[in-house]
C-alpha cells in the first residue's frame, strides 16, 4: 500500500509515508476541489446569500404581499 521503507507505528498500526506521486496528486485534486468551490461561489454566490432569484420575482409581480 505505501511506498515501503520505515514507517511510524500507533497501538500497532504501522503507517508509512507516501510516495511522492501520491503526496503531488493529493495536493492537486485538493488544489482542484477548492478550484471548483470558488468557481461556484463565484456563479451562484446570489443564491446562497439572497436565496433563489426566482422567488424575489414572484413577489414583484403580485406587489410584494400575498
């Protein structure tokens, strides 16, 4: 599973550490996943803080009361 060597053992558990593609792809889909939250933070930033446009639409078409 890891890359062999020594490893570090906790109540009997030995973990190695990993390899060096590992540790680079980590750190690039890590890179990737906050990527892609401040993408749609960025889109739909509006929605989140006011709630769907849709509703505010509604409202102003029958004068703001129901």
């Amino acid at each position: 599973m890891g890359s062999g060597g020594p490893g570090v053992t906790y109540a009997g558990m030995t973990l190695h550490h990993p390899a060096a593609w590992q540790k680079w792809t980590g750190h690039g889909l890590a890179a990737l996943m906050w990527f892609w939250v401040f993408v749609r933070i960025y889109h739909d930033g509006d929605v989140l803080i006011w709630g769907p446009e849709i509703h505010f639409k509604h409202e102003d078409k029958h004068g703001g009361h129901h």
